[in-house]
C-alpha cells in the first residue's frame, strides 16, 4: 500500500474497507491502515483534502466521520474495547471542536458498538460517565441527557436497579417532560417498568406502563415499540395470572416482531458486514425466541396444552425456531406436565442451564408445585393412615420435603387430615359435611326478634 503523504485518504480509506470484506485478511491489519488515517492531525487532514486532493469541507467532514466510525466497528469485531474507549474520549473532542453538529449522530453510533458482547461493565459506566462529563462541561444539555439513558440502561444491565431507577426518576424524566419530548419518555418508562419488574414491584410496573399508553395516544410511535410494550403487557398479566389476556398480547407482539424480522434478515450484502445490523437482527431472534417460550408457557398455565399444536404449527415456527435448544426444553415440561410425571419434571428442573429468563423460572417453580399437589393427593387418597417415608420413596423426594409440602396442605385445607410427626405417620380423614343447624339458627333467632320489635312498636301505638 502507497504511503499516506502520497496516496489520497479517500483511497486509502475505500482500500481498508475492501480488505475488510475480504475474508482473507486479519482485522488486525486493516486496524493498523485505519489507525494512522484516524491519527492525522484534522487541520492536516483538512488542507490536504482541499489543497492537495481537490475536495471540500463538507466531504472531508464526512470522509472523518466514516473513518472514525469504521475505526469503532474494526475495534469493536476484534473485542478491543479498551481502544474502543479511547477512540470515544478522542473522537468527541474533536467532532465538538471542528464539526458539532455531527457529535450526538457519531457518538451513538459508538455507543452502540461499544455495548456489543461488551462483558466490562465497569469500562462501560466510566467512559459514559466521562462522555457526561464532557458534555455539561460544553453545555451540551441534549447530549448529557441521551448519555444519561445510556447510564440507566448500563446500570440496569448491571443489575444495579435502584440507582438506575434514581438517574431515570431524578435525572431524566423531569427533564424530558419539560422537554415535552414524548418518543424519549417512552422509552424511558420503558426502561423504568423493566427495572422495577426486575424489583418484583408489579404495580409500579404496571403504573410505568399506562404512563407510555396515555402518551401513545398524542404521538406517533414506530411498529417495534408497539410490539414491545405488547409483550411487556403480556409479562404483567403473566404476573397477574391472567394467562389468556397475556397469551393474546404475547402473539400480537410475536407478530409483528416477526414481521421486522423478516424485512431485516432479507438485507442487501453491505448490511451482512454492519455489526450494528447484525446484532440487531440477533436481538430480534432472541426476543422472538422469547415471546414463543411465554406463548406456551401461557397454554401450560391455562391448564390448555392441546393448544400448544397451534402454536408449533405456526409457519415462523416451522421455518425458523424448530430445532432451538430453548424450545425443545419447553417441549420436554409440556410433555413432562401433560404425563403429570413429577419425577420427569425433577430431572428437567435439575438439569437446566439453557433457559434463565425469570418469568419462565418464576412460573416452572409454580408448575413444579402443582405438580408435586396433584401427585400426593393422588397417592394420599386410598388411604386412612400412610406413612411419610413411603410417600417420600414413591416420589423420589427428600422426608423433610414431603413432610413440609403435607403441613402446607393440611394448612391450605387441600387435605383433611392431621400429621404425626413423631411416628412419621398421616392420618387421612373423610371429608365431614359441615353442620349448619347453628348458623340456621342464628338466622332464625335474628328474624324472629326482628318480628317482636315490630310487634313491640304496635302495642306501643295502641297503649
């Protein structure tokens, strides 16, 4: 390749970006070509695009830009984030000194390469922190209140959700009212509800919810933030146990991801290589990967899992998520929970490490106690007095566990009888009619001595 002092930047940068769609050669390389056009001094790289290769500002602005971008999306695909930083804390001291109007347009583009199969959290939340910093210190107030969201979101991938919620509900939201700027409290009380169902405060959730409804109703919103809060609709009514409702937001919002989908994974060549597309496009899968779990997830709770067929009957089912490892897993509890097999469902429990989403856990635990119910009434009910242990020995659980779960029953009225726990023995009682001749004649009593206070008033009346 020609030196930089006699080949024009426009060439060399067109050179870099064709070595790096050929698969032959190292990002590693094309880094080292794109470094050195990044570290030439602007003012250089200005006069000489003017003087020397014919260009305007305008074009030169836009050839940096490029430059600058390519060279976080080269750092970002060798997992250099450390460089990534750097190139961040540079980059937005000379966009602000030389071109500002460009500063938000190319520092999210950063930013959403920096959080890209990103695990330094901490790395994350102090160049954010830097970049706000910056920010104020130019007045830069629009800039600082985007960089903050990106604090909360950071926080609340952190799991760090009270000081999330505190940058949002302190910081943030205030701002933005004032701001009247409704596409950003949307998405901050998305962030918000997301933060305190991780809190398991369902109602504040729920109440972060109707905040992005009533705005919706003044402004126009694009199809992916609908489909997002459909499923956040969905997770609540989850909570809520309304599992019917839920599974109806679950599939409006499947739809219509789906849809997105499609459009983005039938992209054009040069997309292929944009990281930012790519990891789009694999959120989109994962979400949709999701919504299907909680669709059936929803028919197992409704006690109705003759309708699960119609959901593995769904085209994007067929083309795209049949052979998932998440799916086959919620294949094997439908047909561990349709067997009423505990012992099967123990070994499905026991062995999970595919799926950690909390709402599935949450509701397999609930599952899982269903289950164990329905099996100790079924083992319980020929019996008048039944051991514990041997209880304990046909379902292949621990003593205190079985013995916990009976207590729990008795308490619960699921089972009338009573427990010894010294013999290790429960007594199973019929289950006796209640005896209501008392309250009968409570009832009567009151009646009767309401006929004698009128009769009292009468002969009052004629004395």
């Amino acid at each position: 390749m020609s030196t930089l002092t006699t080949k024009v930047y426009k060439d060399q940068f067109s050179e870099a970006v064709k070595l790096y769609k050929d698969s032959s050669t190292s990002v590693s390389t094309v880094i080292d070509l794109v470094e050195k056009l990044n570290n030439i001094e602007y003012k250089v790289f200005l006069r000489q695009n003017i003087d020397e290769f014919n260009s305007n500002k305008a074009a030169t602005e836009a050839l940096k830009e490029k430059i600058i971008v390519f060279l976080g999306e080269l750092y970002c695909v060798n997992e250099n984030f450390d460089a990534l930083s750097k190139l961040m804390l540079q980059s937005q001291v000379i966009i602000y000194d030389n071109f500002k109007s460009k500063i938000s347009k190319i520092l999210k583009k950063l930013l959403e390469l920096f959080n890209i199969n990103n695990e330094n959290k901490k790395l994350q939340i102090v160049t954010v922190e830097a970049m706000i910093e910056f920010a104020n210190v130019k007045q830069r107030k629009f800039l600082a209140n985007t960089l903050l969201i990106e604090l909360a979101t950071l926080q609340f991938h952190n799991k760090n959700y009270k000081l999330s919620l505190e940058i949002l509900q302190k910081k943030l939201i205030s701002s933005f009212k004032k701001l009247d700027d409704k596409s950003s409290l949307i998405d901050l009380y998305i962030l918000e509800f997301k933060n305190y169902y991780q809190l398991k405060n369902f109602v504040k959730a729920k109440n972060s919810l109707i905040s992005c409804k009533t705005i919706i109703q003044s402004v126009y919103v694009n199809n992916l933030i609908i489909s997002e809060l459909d499923m956040l609709n969905g997770i609540i009514f989850c909570e809520n146990k309304d599992y019917q409702t839920a599974y109806s937001y679950f599939y409006e919002s499947f739809n219509n991801y789906y849809e997105e989908y499609i459009k983005s994974s039938s992209g054009n060549a040069e997309k292929s290589h944009d990281k930012i597309h790519q990891v789009k496009v694999k959120k989109l899968y994962e979400i949709l990967l999701s919504l299907l779990k909680y669709m059936i997830l929803c028919k197992i709770m409704a006690n109705k899992v003759d309708e699960i067929q119609s959901i593995y009957s769904l085209q994007a089912f067929r083309d795209t998520f049949k052979e998932t490892k998440e799916l086959n897993f919620i294949k094997d509890v439908v047909k561990a929970y349709n067997d009423n097999s505990l012992l099967e469902f123990n070994k499905i429990l026991s062995n999970n490490n595919i799926v950690q989403d909390q709402l599935i856990l949450s509701h397999l635990t609930i599952l899982y106690d269903i289950l164990l119910t329905k099996n100790l009434i079924k083992i319980i009910e020929p019996f008048d007095c039944i051991e514990v242990q041997h209880i304990s020995n046909l379902i292949g659980m621990p003593y205190k566990d079985i013995e916990l779960k009976v207590s729990q029953l008795i308490l619960d009225g699921k089972i009338i009888g009573k427990l010894n726990q010294d013999l290790g023995y429960l007594y199973i009682y019929d289950n006796v009619k209640e005896d209501t001749i008392y309250e009968q004649g409570a009832v009567l009593i009151n009646e009767l001595n309401q006929v004698l206070d009128k009769l009292y008033e009468k002969a009052s009346v004629l004395q």
